[in-house]
C-alpha cells in the first residue's frame, strides 16, 4: 500500500505544479501585456485564476481525504 501512496502523491503533486506554473504564464502573458488585453483574454484570465484556486485549495484538500480514508480502510475499519 506504500508504494500506491507515493505514486498517488508523486501524480497530485506533478499536477498542482503543472496547474500553478501553466496558469501563472498565462495570468502573467495577458496582464503583463496591454495589447493582450482584450475581453477575450480576461475572461481567459478568470479562468485561469479559479483553476488557479482549485490547484491551491482543492486538489491538496482532495489528497488528503482519499488517503486518510484508504488509511482508515488498511486498517479494518469502513
């Protein structure tokens, strides 16, 4: 069961960072350009700051759930 946990938390981990740096370019593309500045764009934007809260909030909240009760579950108890 030691090496799925660290497989799971290897792939979570590889897909926080992978969601934080992808969307921190794109924030940082648009608003760091004002010609890139279009209505378009912002709302590209906005999307890429609520993926940006699901990578920070969710996903690590997520994580810890599914292996606490996998934890629980190796141990005998439901």
């Amino acid at each position: 069961m030691a090496v799925f946990f660290g497989n799971q938390v290897f792939v979570y981990s590889t897909f926080i960072i992978v969601g934080l740096c992808g969307n921190l370019l794109i924030v940082w593309a648009v608003l760091g350009r004002e010609n890139m500045r279009t209505a378009r764009n912002v709302f590209i934007v906005t999307l890429a700051i609520s993926d940006l809260v699901l990578c920070v909030f969710t996903m690590p909240s997520t994580l810890w759930e599914v292996r606490s009760s996998l934890s629980f579950r190796e141990h005998g108890e439901n």
